[in-house]
C-alpha cells in the first residue's frame, strides 16, 4: 500500500510540474501577443516611443480600448 502512494504522490508531482510549465509558457505567450499588440498600436498610430510617459500610455490604453467597445458594440447591434 504504502509503495502504492509513493507513486501516486510521484505522478502527482510530474502533474504539477507539467501543469506550473505548461502555466509558464501560456504567461510567455501573453506576453509576447501583448508586446506585439502594443507595438503595432504604436506603429500604426506614428507614436515615438521616446516620448511616452507611463501617464500617456495609460491614457492611449483607455481611448482605445473605449474605441474598441464602441465599434464592437456597433458592430453587435447589426
């Protein structure tokens, strides 16, 4: 019995370490969508990078993700 639980507890330790990789590598690929997303918005919109401050970014996240809802909203009602 005892042999029984030492191995479960072992495949159940491979779990979790397959599942706190497999959460690793989905966090890493949020966060190279997000990093792209952001630099195609700054592409896009002709921003300097040099000359956003953390206040103006947050300000440009808000206008267009208040954009975004709106032509989604639009788009909803059709």
């Amino acid at each position: 019995m005892i042999g029984g639980i030492v191995m479960s507890q072992s495949n159940l330790e491979k779990q979790e370490a397959k599942l706190k990789a497999l959460n690793q590598k989905i966090k890493d690929e949020k966060n190279k969508i997000e990093q792209r997303l952001g630099k195609q918005i700054i592409s896009q919109a002709n921003l300097d990078y040099a000359n956003l401050s953390n206040d103006q970014i947050k300000l440009l996240a808000k206008q267009f993700s208040v954009s975004l809802l709106n032509d989604i909203s639009k788009e909803i009602k059709r």
